[in-house]
C-alpha cells in the first residue's frame, strides 16, 4: 500500500482533495506549488497574518513590476496616501489612482454636479442612477494627482511573524523539490522537528514565536547574495533572471549545522540556522524560479557535499536581546534603504523593458501639463512630458542644482539627436492614445537618457495616472 503524503507541519495524511498551494506566496512571484507538502487548514491559517505581511514590503516592487509579470502573478492595488490629497491607491504598473467615486462639486440643492472615478464604466452606471439623461452630461480625463510622490504607512520593516513566514516557505519550497530525493529530503529530519512543531504551535495555536526566532533566526544578510548567486550560476544551468528566487540549504555533519537561506526576487536575503545537530550526510541544496513573465521553475540541484553556510549573525533581525530603541531605528533604516534602493532597480527594469508604461506615462505628463513638477504651463508637447516624467523619476535628485542642471542638459541634448519633426510632436489634452507620436523614436531617446545619467544618479525611482470626470452640460 503506498502511503498518503503528509503536511510538513501538523503531520496529518493529505488527500487527494488537498489544494495545489504556493510554497512561495504568489504575490511574490513564487511558482514553486504543490499539493503533497501541507494541508488545506494550515495554508488557510498562514495566508492571513503570516504570508501577507512578509509580502508587504514588497508590494510597491512587485506593482511596478506587474507589467513585466506572468497572468498567474497578476497584482492588486495598494493603498497610498498622497499629501493634501487623502487616501489613493497605487494600480499595478505603478499608476496612482482615486479610490473609488468623488464627488467634486454639488448643485444648490446638494445633488453630485461633478464627480469623478477611475473607470468610466463607472461614471455611465453613476450618470443613470443620477438621472442624468444621455447627452446632458460631458466626460473628461483628468489626472489622479499633480503631486510626484505618494506614501504607504502601516508597514512594518521587520517583525517575528515575517521571519516565520519566510522559514515557513522556504521550508516548503525545499520540502517539494526534494520531495522524490529519498533520505536526502533534510525538511522531513528529526533533526528539524523542533523547528516545524513551533512553527506549527505559532501558526495554528498563537504560540509566541520569540524561542524559535531566538534558536533558528540568522537574520537578513545582503553580504551572502554574491555568494549564493555564485554557487548558483556554478550549479544550476537555468540562465539567471532579474528578480528571481533562490533558496539555499546545507547540511555539514562536520559543525552540526543545517542552515537556510531563501534569496526573496533578489531584493532580501533571509537567513535561518535550523540546528546545530545535524549528523547525516553533507549536502547542499538549491532550488527557484524566475518572476518575470517567460521565466519558470528550475530543476533542483543536489550535490553531497557541504558547499556553502553561513557566516556571521547579522543583527538584522527582530528578536534579540539587548536592543535598544536607537539600535532597532539604525537596523530598520538600513533594511529600509536597501529596500528602496532594489525598488528603484525595479523601476529601471521597467523603464528599460515596458513599452507601454514608458508611453502612457509620457503620453499623460504631455496631455496634462498642470502635473508636477510645473515646467511649461499650457504646453502639451511630447519633448516635455518626457523632461516631466524624468524628472519624476528623479525627483529626490533634482532637489540639487546641479544635478538638476545635469539632467536638463542631458534630456535636451539626447531631444536634440531627434528628426526635426519628431522633436515638434504634441498631443491634444483628450489624446489618450498619442497614434501619430513616433513612440520608438521616445522611447529609444528615455532610454538613452537613463543610460547617461546612470553613472551620476543610479536607477531612477517613480509615476502617474488619469481619472475621468463627469459634469452636466450647462444649459
């Protein structure tokens, strides 16, 4: 009789109705998925509280990215708030927009006279229920918000149930890409049975989680990604993407150790050392997949020996002893910049490889010439939404004279290389298609831009959107 396979965690068998689960969450990217590694009740119980606040301080990346992502990763909105504007939200492609209907004006009597929404779908059922009759009423496109920069609050840097959450899915990744490797399955060791029961006992029974973060915790360790790129770019034929996900184990009989480390789309690096006890064979494990649309999931690798573990303990991690309230604020800003900082690679990669985003997004700045930074009032030409949506992009850079004369510079001297008529083209305020815009000739001089000022600047970092309104017709 062949046996049932068995959640990970509670060690109950699992049916054949058991769901096909993301052992990295979907909203990450993840497509490592599996029915034979945990149970129905316990992913139910992680997706809440656990799986969603890891992925939050990821989600303006992988918004941005959506353009770039596969249907299965398709993102959802994340709510901004936008300085004397209220609440917003950030649509996938990094397009802000309003939530749901304003209603800007009101008659004498108090009845809506202009409202506003994203979706003009929306605007016709409201028009309808208004009763205002078809013909009375005037449509038009207006953007979200004039303002550069919107900002997200409730999102915690780093917290004890981010750490269990990325030991829960690494532990998962390697628990089904190992799941066929025999005795060299390390997930299922006696070894680590402590480590699953707590994460268990956590999960399911709001155990804390302060013991098992103290034990296993290693930290986030940027200094390791060079080093595990390295061994995987050795091991692993699969060619190497942006943003994809590397987990890594090994187990040295030698010191004891089993250590783990899961590389999240190459921004994070998060570290685990799962025991100090281990006494089976030397091994060391590497699996992933791409994020990026056209990219999949590699075939594992597994080699019998201990090819690479952890160095130092970083201090990089939530649960520690002696913390104090100005060590906690210098480790969160440096996991905070480093964050941003592989944001705005994001953002390059976007700008570099989206087409549409880099149109729509020059298109709009041109139509509206009233958005910030104000630069040609009335003017509606393609040459200044471009300058408008560069110097969004590099908004926190242009706050120095010079370097904002450097980028002037640079963006009129890369217009200059353009045909004569291609430098004259503008688009009409209600153009929300710009067809007769030489678009590869825009896009080729962005993107020669970027190329210049990356030296000085970096990757840029941010962008727009429209809403329609609606009024009646006076008269």
């Amino acid at each position: 009789m062949v046996s049932m396979p068995t959640c990970l965690f509670t060690r109950v068998e699992l049916p054949q109705t058991t769901r096909e689960e993301h052992a990295l969450p979907r909203s990450l990217g993840g497509r490592i998925r599996s029915r034979r590694i945990t149970s129905n009740s316990f992913n139910n119980a992680t997706s809440n509280g656990f799986d969603d606040l890891l992925a939050a301080p990821y989600a303006n990346a992988f918004n941005y990215l959506a353009p770039l992502l596969s249907s299965e990763h398709e993102q959802g909105t994340v709510e901004i708030a936008v300085a004397g504007h209220g609440q917003h939200r950030l649509y996938p492609g990094g397009e802000i927009g309003i939530r749901g209907m304003i209603v800007e004006q009101r008659d004498a009597e108090g009845r809506p006279s202009a409202v506003v929404h994203q979706d003009p779908g929306a605007l016709l059922r409201f028009a309808a229920s208004a009763g205002w009759p078809p013909g009375s009423w005037t449509q038009s496109s207006e953007i979200a918000t004039k303002e550069v920069e919107g900002r997200r609050g409730g999102v915690p840097v780093l917290a004890p149930k981010m750490e269990v959450a990325a030991l829960k899915c690494a532990l998962l990744a390697f628990d089904e890409v190992l799941a066929d490797a025999g005795a060299h399955r390390f997930t299922r060791s006696g070894w680590l049975t402590s480590a699953t029961d707590a994460i268990r006992d956590i999960v399911l029974h709001g155990a804390a989680p302060t013991s098992l973060l103290e034990r296993v915790c290693w930290g986030l360790a940027p200094d390791e990604l060079a080093g595990i790129r390295q061994l995987r770019r050795e091991l692993v034929k699969e060619t190497e993407t942006p943003f994809e996900h590397i987990v890594i184990a090994s187990g040295d009989p030698r010191t004891g150790a089993v250590d783990l480390a899961w590389v999240l789309a190459s921004i994070d690096v998060w570290t685990f050392r799962l025991t100090r006890l281990w006494n089976g064979p030397a091994f060391t494990a590497v699996a992933g997949c791409g994020t990026l649309s056209g990219t999949r999931r590699w075939e594992p690798v597994l080699v019998e020996q201990c090819r690479w573990q952890l160095g130092q303990r970083t201090r990089a991690r939530s649960v520690q002893r002696g913390l104090t309230e100005s060590d906690a604020e210098a480790i969160t800003s440096q996991i905070a910049a480093h964050r941003h900082s592989s944001f705005r690679t994001v953002v390059d990669v976007v700008e570099r490889r989206s087409d549409d985003v880099v149109k729509s997004g020059i298109l709009n700045l041109s139509r509206f010439s009233e958005a910030n930074p104000v630069l040609y009032p009335g003017s509606t030409a393609i040459a200044h939404g471009l300058e408008r949506r560069l110097r969004r992009l590099f908004f926190a850079q242009c706050e120095d004279p010079k370097s904002l004369h450097f980028l002037t510079t640079t963006i009129s001297a890369e217009i200059a290389k353009l045909p004569q008529a291609v430098q004259a083209q503008a688009v009409s305020r209600d153009d929300e298609v710009g067809a007769d815009i030489a678009w590869n000739d825009w896009l080729g001089c962005h993107r020669s831009i970027l190329d210049v000022v990356a030296p000085c600047f970096g990757p840029p970092g941010y962008t727009y959107t429209i809403t329609v309104k609606a009024e009646p017709t006076v008269g």
